[in-house]
C-alpha cells in the first residue's frame, strides 16, 4: 500500500459515551474508510483486501446508514451519513471484476 492511490473515501462517525459528573456524555468524531487496491484504512484499524470478503450496508434511519464489513475475523459496522453506494461500489469492482 505504500505507493497505492486513494479509489475512495467515505467518512464515518465514531461515537463515544462516558459518564462525567453524574451525566451521560455522547462525543461523536468523523474519520475517514479509505479504499486502496490492496487495503481498507480506518482510524484504528487496517485490513488486507484478500480478508474483506464482503461489504454492504442498511439503512437505520432518514439520516444514517450502518455499512457492514464482512472480513475474515467477523463483521465490522461503521456508522455513515452519506450514502455509501458508490464507496461499495468501488470495492465490489475490485473484488469481482465482472460486477
């Protein structure tokens, strides 16, 4: 991946709850999935393309979507408010190139 192109960028919320003071505290931060030909970067995390098998994504509200890793150690799920058809996209082209 070191000489690799961004294919495409899709930002994700990452959503933290701490109790402070008796009070329940929501501090969400935006990141960035970024889709390589070989890997998929998040924040904290990086997966070799060959151990993402799938990628899809669901609707749970007007606003947000939840889109679905299916990798080799399970099923990662990043929150999304753009729509991420074009980002799974990308990635079933990479993997399939008759899709």
């Amino acid at each position: 991946m070191a000489n690799s192109t961004v294919l495409s960028t899709l930002t994700y919320i990452d959503t933290e709850r701490s109790i402070e003071a008796g009070e329940m505290k929501i501090v969400q931060t935006e990141h960035n999935l970024h889709l390589y030909e070989d890997a998929l970067t998040a924040s904290t995390t990086e997966f070799n393309l060959a151990n993402v098998w799938d990628m899809s994504y669901r609707s749970f509200s007007d606003e947000a979507n939840l889109l679905y890793l299916h990798t080799h150690s399970g099923v990662v799920a990043y929150k999304v408010y753009a729509d991420p058809g074009h980002f799974v996209t990308v990635f079933k082209k990479l993997k399939n190139v008759n899709y």
